[in-house]
C-alpha cells in the first residue's frame, strides 16, 4: 500500500489559519539580522509565513505580528515588497 506524501502546513500571521507552506510568503531573518522575502523556502534563519492576500498583510501590520513572529523591527521595505509581491499574485 503506497503511503501519501505528508503535506507540510504553516500558519499565516495574518489571518491565523493553517495552509499548506508552498502557498504563503516567507519572510525571514537570517542570523546576521538580514530581513528578507524567500520564495524558496529553504534560507537559514527564522521564518514567518503570510498568506498571498492583501488583506492579511495588512492584519499583520496592523497588530505588529511580523516583527513579533522574528523578534525584531521590520523595516518598511519589506512590507512594501510583500504588498508588491501579493499584487503580481507570484
């Protein structure tokens, strides 16, 4: 009997609700203190996961989630790029 590949889920920090990881954005700050958007998945450091929606971007904003989630500022840079990110629909 063929045994199902496990889907891995993550939680949005907008909008709270679980969705399969290649689905969200991950923003990550690297062990340098680098903050950035990675499409991948895979770069070192810790991870935070948005939905593609606008709207939870703007949840998030709003209740300070992403610079809670990797324990520092957020600079305005990467809100704008998530946005630019969520209205080409990548």
């Amino acid at each position: 009997m063929p045994q199902e590949k496990k889907i891995p889920m993550r939680q949005c920090i907008g909008c709270r609700t679980q969705k399969p990881k290649k689905e969200l954005i991950r923003v990550v700050r690297s062990p340098e203190g680098e903050i950035r958007l990675d499409f991948k998945g895979k770069a070192n450091g810790r991870g935070a996961y948005l939905c593609q929606d606008p709207a939870c971007l703007k949840k998030a904003v709003k209740a300070k989630a992403l610079s809670r989630a990797l324990d520092c500022e957020i600079p305005q840079e990467v809100y704008d790029a998530l946005g630019e990110q969520m209205e080409k629909g990548e």
